[in-house]
C-alpha cells in the first residue's frame, strides 16, 4: 500500500499565501485624479520651459498692428518646434515614470486611462502656456509700439498661431504611455518563467491505493 500520509508537494507552512486585497475604488479614483492633475502640471511646466528656451523669431514693426520677419529664412521656427517635441518626451516620460508606481502599479486601468487623459491636456496646456500666452503679450506690443520698433515673437508650434502640429502634441501621451507599458510587460516577461519553473518542478502526485 502506497505511503500516503505526506505529499511532496502541498500549501507552504501557515497555508496557502493569502489573497491580496482588492483595491479601493476610492483610492482608485484619487489615484487618477493625483495622475491627471499632475500631467497638467508637468505640462504647464514644460510650456514655461519651452518658452524660456525656444529661440525667438525677430520681428520689425511695419505699421499698426502689423509686423514682419527680419529675417525670413530664420531657423526660430523650426528649432522652436524641436524643442516642444523634446520637452513632450521628457515631460512625457516624467509622467509615465512617476505615475507607474505611484498609481498604476497599485490600481490599475483606471490611473492608466487617467494618465492618457492627462498627457493629451498637458500637450495642449504646454502649448498654451508657451504660445499663446506670449502672444497675448507679442500682439500688445506690436499694438503699441511706434514704425521700426523690433519685437522678439514667442514660438509658435508650426509657425502658425492657427495651427496644430499634431505630430508634436501626440509626443506628450505616446512618451506618458510608454513607460507603463514598458514596465508592466517586463514584469509579466519576468514572472512567466517563474510560473513555469513552478509547473516543471513540481512532481506527478502519486495514484491512491
């Protein structure tokens, strides 16, 4: 007769591992909100920065209300766009970086649906902060300022205050996105070989008789 009073295998001592809880809801949700306020921070933020680092297109004040490039074929236009899509992937990956353990890691698809949602505002709030607000200021100036007068523009994403570079706007989400999905597939990579060593390791259980 077979030995069957101890199993080779079984529940590690204190029984099998306890469940992990699941996660609030509330904490869920102010796990989103903390990861939507913050995209639109950081891109607020990287609006400043562009504003203050993107070359300035100098402009020569021809009439009232009207102004023209010094010189038409200035590289500000172009550089300054560069320099909106780098400041996107880094501000886009800080909030990828800090959202990842923060809030998705913990609750999941909804902060991820939130970090999305955020970093496509973020993209539009950089724009804003950076464009159209030194704008606001160009076009005060250029109203009030005599025959002559030379005015440094801000920098305006595709060289036109009417449009939008969307290429330029998509590297906000896509740098965010990134980063989480990098993370949560390296660790599902991680952990299946781990459950597969697990299932060739354990023996075949032994027939009753």
């Amino acid at each position: 007769m077979t030995n069957t009073g101890e199993i080779p295998y079984g529940y590690p001592a204190g029984g099998p591992a306890p469940l992990a809880p699941p996660p609030s809801r509330w904490g869920a949700f102010l796990a989103a909100a903390g990861a939507l306020l913050g995209s639109v921070l950081i891109g607020l933020l990287g609006g400043l920065v562009w504003n203050l680092v993107a070359p300035k297109a100098l402009y020569v004040v021809v009439s009232r209300g009207s102004a023209d490039v010094v010189n038409p074929e200035t590289s500000a236009f172009i550089t300054g766009d560069l320099w909106f899509c780098l400041i996107a992937v880094v501000g886009g990956l800080v909030i990828g970086v800090v959202s990842y353990p923060l809030a998705v890691r913990k609750y999941g698809p909804v902060p991820m649906l939130a970090v999305l949602a955020g970093s496509v505002v973020a993209a539009f709030a950089a724009r804003w902060v950076g464009q159209d607000l030194g704008l606001a200021q160009f076009n005060d100036k250029l109203l009030n300022s005599h025959l002559g007068t030379l005015l440094h523009a801000p920098p305006v994403l595709g060289a036109e205050p009417s449009t939008f570079l969307w290429p330029a706007l998509a590297f906000w989400p896509l740098a965010a996105c990134l980063v989480p999905a990098m993370l949560v597939l390296i660790a599902a990579v991680r952990d299946r070989p781990a459950g597969n060593r697990l299932g060739r390791n354990r023996p075949a259980q032994l027939p009753f008789s």
